[in-house]
C-alpha cells in the first residue's frame, strides 16, 4: 500500500508540517532531513504533487482543453505541450470535450477550481461563453487553432495554407475545382483557409476557374458521404479538402467508384498527417507544424504564468508538400 506524508512522518519521527517543508525544499536540520531521505527511500515514496500543488497558492499545473483526443492534430499538439511542461517542470492536465462547447465551457470552470496556473484552450471556436469564463476564472489563458483580439493565441497561417494550395491547384492547369469545407463557426478551417484559397484562385486563375464550395464535418465518415453525392453529379477534375481527413474520404469514396487518382481525379488536402505519405497515391497537403505548436504553446502558457511578456499573437509558417495525389491537366 503507498505511504502518505503522515505515514512518512510518523516513520521518522516528525510532524507532519516538516516532512511537507523538506519535500518543497524548506530548511530542516541534516539530521531530520536523513531521517526523511531514508524512510522516503525504503518506502519507495512518491510525493503527490497534484495534491501538493492544489494546497498550494501557485501550482506547476497546466490544463489543456482539446475538442477530440483522435485527430493527429490534437496528438501532436499535446505530445509537444507535454514535451515543453515536462523540461520546465510543469505539468499537464486533459480536459476532452468531444466537439461539445458547453463541456468546453465547463472545463475552463473546473480547471479554476482545480486551481491551475493557466489554461492552454484548443478551441473549434471562440464565444461570448468563452470570452466570460476567461475573465471570471482570472488566471492565464492560451488559445491553439483560433485567435481573439481579447486573449494570447498562437495559430498556423491558415490563410496561407489556402492562398499556397489555391495557387498550386491553377498551376497545375485545374479549372473544374471542388473545395470541401467545413462550417464557419470554425473561423480558421471553415473562413480563413477558405478564403486563402479564394483569393490565389482570383489572382491565378481568373474567370476560366470554376470553383464549387462545399460543406462537411471534420469525421472522414461524413466526407465519404459529401464526396459520393459530389461525385455522382460533378465531374471535377480535382477536388480540395479543407483537412486531410476530408481528403482521405475524398480518396476513399474514389477507390469506391473505380476512379482512378490522379488520372481521373485529383485530391489534396491541409494538414501533413503522417498517413498521408504512407497510402497511394501519396496525398498532396499543406503541412502544418503540430509538434512546434504545442510546446511553443507550453513555453507561452509558462511565460505567462510567470509574469513575463508574451506577444499577443503568435503566427506559425506552413509547408506546402506536392505529392502523386495531384496531376498536370
């Protein structure tokens, strides 16, 4: 059975208060701090540091709010948040909302009362809702993905990642263009990404482009429908998925009607999802610097509980990568 700080203090022969001042690296004398060190070291103990940073007026605890734990986005994002807390000492809590922004809400609330330091917020879109809980929690606050005027944010260039694939698909000689989005409540995938790609289509390719917008989910499931009534009354010579996942339903749905990619179809899509490299034809994408993100999220988040400057918004590059999936017209 774990021992407990009283079972430690008990066993050497201590109160309680000096075992709890010599684990936060308080002034005990030699002898009482071998006596410590020897119990602690035959018991195998391991302090809880949750517990002790909840006693605490400052904690080494981060929470980290994401909307779904299976998306490579999210993965990679939290690996590098975790990477960068563990180096500075600090620690991570998960909130997973599952794409419900009442949950999201809630999350912010119970992380306050969980008496975090601050709060790294991976939100599909920012509310009023959000805006208020910010601001009676009182304590630091970052947001991944999207960006406020009022909150730290650190976001890809998503209008970019748009205006670099629009301007990839026109040299490429496609005019018969499909572009599979997602809502707009979104506002960096469903308006920014979109409207990048709007404006390299207006700029490259004129009015010879006739480009059809479309509307989806982010669940590749979901695509696989939307591309199958696309397919079934469109002929497109590529088609663009606002995510890679979107793009892999795209691809599935291809294979499906014995489409042949690139040669019938083209398909490309945002993201750099490791996978995309491993199907064939390898899929044409804008990579996107998850890992980077999280722990230049981290080294943020922690810049902010300690009182030092942070800029307000932070904008990381993209990479457009060209692949099989994309063929010359």
């Amino acid at each position: 059975m774990n021992k407990t700080i009283s079972d430690i203090a008990q066993l050497a022969g201590v109160a309680k208060s000096t075992v709890s001042r010599f684990l936060n690296g308080g002034s005990v004398s030699e002898d009482t701090r071998q006596k410590i060190e020897r119990i602690i070291k035959q018991y195998n103990y391991v302090p809880n540091t949750f517990a002790q940073s909840l006693k605490a007026k400052k904690t080494s605890i981060i929470g980290t709010v994401v909307p779904r734990l299976d998306s490579f986005a999210t993965s990679q994002t939290l690996i590098g948040i975790d990477e960068e807390l563990r180096t500075n000492q600090y620690q991570m809590l998960i909130a997973n909302t599952s794409q419900d922004m009442h949950r999201e809400i809630d999350a912010i609330y119970d992380f306050a009362r969980q008496k975090v330091s601050g709060i790294i917020l991976l939100a599909a879109e920012v509310t009023e809702a959000h805006l208020k809980a910010v601001e009676e929690i009182g304590i630091p606050v970052l947001l991944v993905g999207q960006q406020h005027e009022r909150l730290h944010s650190l976001v890809h260039n998503d209008d970019q990642a748009g205006y670099d694939m629009g301007k990839y698909v026109v040299e490429k000689g496609h005019r018969q263009i499909v572009y599979i989005g997602v809502t707009e409540r979104d506002q960096a995938v469903g308006i920014h990404r979109r409207q990048g790609f709007q404006r390299a289509i207006a700029e490259y390719g004129g009015s010879g482009c006739d480009v059809t917008y479309y509307e989806t989910s982010f669940k590749m499931s979901e695509a696989i429908v939307t591309a199958e009534a696309i397919l079934r009354d469109n002929k497109p010579s590529i088609i663009v998925g606002a995510t890679d996942n979107i793009a892999l339903g795209v691809m599935k749905t291809a294979f499906s009607n014995k489409i042949r990619i690139p040669h019938e179809l083209s398909v490309a899509g945002f993201g750099g999802y490791d996978i995309t490299e491993m199907i064939h034809p390898a899929l044409t994408t804008v990579k996107f610097h998850y890992l980077q993100a999280g722990k230049l999220a981290a080294s943020h988040m922690i810049r902010q509980v300690t009182g030092e400057p942070v800029e307000k918004q932070t904008i990381l590059d993209v990479e457009l990568i060209p692949r099989e999936s994309v063929d010359n017209v």
